[in-house]
C-alpha cells in the first residue's frame, strides 16, 4: 500500500544536516534567509542563507578569522556552501553590564590580533565580499588614511551620487574629509583584525553571561572603525564597553573626534542600501569633520 509523498526537506535542514552530519528534529523559520534548526541530538544549530556570490564563502571565512584570535567569542562554523552557512547557535541572555567590561577587553584582545595590511581578507576569504546586503572589496593598501578613503569611503560615494541619494554639493564635502584625512587621521597604528559590521544587531548577549559577534565583514582595518560602529547604532552599557577597552588598549588622543571620520564608511554603505536618511547623517558627519582644527 502507498504511504504517499514523503514530507519536503527544507533547504535550510537540509543544509544544517550535511554540515552537523545529524538528522533534523524540527525547524523554526525567523525569516526568509535565516532558521533555527534542531538536530536529533538535542542541539540548536543557525542555517543561513546569502544570495550574493561569494557572500557566505566570507562570512565563513571571516568567522573562523575571527574566532582564531581567541579573544570574543565566535559562534563555531559547521559547514558551507555556495549559499548555505551552518554554525552553531548562541542561547540569548540579559546584556549586563559585567559582560560589557569583558567585551571591552576581548574587543581590544581581537583588534590586537591584527591583519597583514589594510583590506586583508580572512584567510581563504574572497576579495569580493559583503558588508550587509552591499559588495565591500576587500584589496589591500599602505597608509590607512588612503586605503580607506578609496576602498571604504569613495566607493560607496559614487554610488550614492549615481543613485541620487547624496548630491554633488553635498559629495564634495565627503571628498574634502578624504583629501584631509592624512591630518584627520591621528597617529599610525598597524591594521587591527575588525569585525568590520560591528552594530548592536551583530553584538549578542549570551546566556552564558558573554558576548558572541555574529554576521562579521572581517578584514584588516583602524580599530576605531569597529568603534565607531557600534557607537552609531548604540549598544546597551556602550559606556562600560568602551571604558574597559580603553583601559586594556588606550586610544590614540583625540579619538572622540574622529569618530564621525570613521563612521563615514557605514553610513554611506547605509545610504547605498536605505536611502536618503542616512546620506544626510554622512555629509553632517563629513561637514563636522571639515570643520576641526
């Protein structure tokens, strides 16, 4: 007698059961890239999907970069593939502000870590990568003051002014911070091994009482960057973080101003992907930056 068709086997479960080598217990769907897959022995595993060509290959890759460093702690990568990304999940808690103090260390322990250049990839990551739903080119340079100008912030520039979203007045300020940059700046400092999408969505509060990093557009970068993110879209107990930061790692003088210069890079990939709004926020922030001493 027939039993009839087999139920279907999602994508995602079938993806979290090549890469964990269990068989899938049960599957809840958080949205349409992303689901929470229980395996048959017990564990919770995260099954990610990315549409853009080399999108998952880097985030793997950016992943196993930054969990090497042995600093923050980095959700274990099971397996991928061309479209499909498998790790393990993180059990959410309360954030706290104990836990802020030591991300602020294991931050400054990441960043300390570092990078061959400015623009380095994770090893074995592609040069095309993502930050988000954007391409970021992950190419090398020297000085970070001309490295990130044409790989962070004019990019993404062009791209806004093409599209609409920032106008050609409003881009010439953007271009006179990168004319300025080699005196905005500050002192020299080697390349830091980044996050590099260090918002709050990407900061989670586990329930083991740390904080894990998910989502990373790792490559080597100014460790004022990654600050300068997660001031932009706040974080809870931001002010203990970095207090413990500054106490394991200082920072060069003067880095409260310029963390508008480092935040042009986010806003204008923001800009790209969302709009007006956020190209609005990019020129006050290059205007700002314009006007220092």
């Amino acid at each position: 007698m027939s039993r009839g068709p087999l139920p279907a086997v999602s994508p995602a479960a079938s993806a979290a059961a090549r890469f964990s080598g269990r068989a899938v217990a049960g599957e809840r769907r958080l949205s349409g890239s992303l689901a929470e897959v229980t395996l048959d022995d017990g564990r919770t595993v995260m099954a990610k999907r990315a549409e853009g060509d080399g999108a998952t290959p880097a985030e793997a890759a950016g992943l196993r970069w930054l969990a090497a460093a042995g600093a923050v702690r980095i959700p274990a990568v099971l397996g991928h593939d061309a479209h499909w990304l498998v790790t393990d999940r993180v059990p959410e808690g309360p954030p706290e502000r104990g836990a802020a103090a030591r991300f602020g260390r294991e931050l400054a322990a990441l960043h300390a870590a570092g990078a061959p250049a400015f623009g380095a990839p994770p090893p074995g990551g592609p040069e095309e990568a993502f930050i988000g739903l954007a391409p970021m080119r992950n190419a090398t340079g020297g000085g970070w003051p001309s490295w990130y100008a044409e790989h962070r912030v004019l990019p993404y520039l062009r791209r806004a002014v093409d599209d609409g979203t920032v106008r050609a007045a409003e881009a010439a300020d953007v271009e006179g911070v990168c004319d300025r940059l080699p005196e905005l700046a500050g002192p020299a400092e080697p390349p830091a091994r980044l996050h590099g999408d260090l918002w709050n969505g990407n900061v989670l509060w586990g329930a083991d009482g740390r904080v894990h990093l998910i989502d990373p557009a790792a490559h080597g970068g100014h460790r004022e960057t990654d600050l300068a993110m997660l001031r932009l879209f706040g974080c809870p107990h931001l002010e203990d973080v970095l207090d413990a930061y500054e106490r394991a790692a200082p920072l060069a003088p003067g880095w409260e101003a310029r963390v508008g210069v480092h935040q042009l890079f986010p806003l204008l990939v923001h800009a790209v992907l969302f709009g007006r709004g956020y190209a609005e926020q990019a020129v006050a922030a290059a205007r700002a930056a314009l006007r220092q001493d």
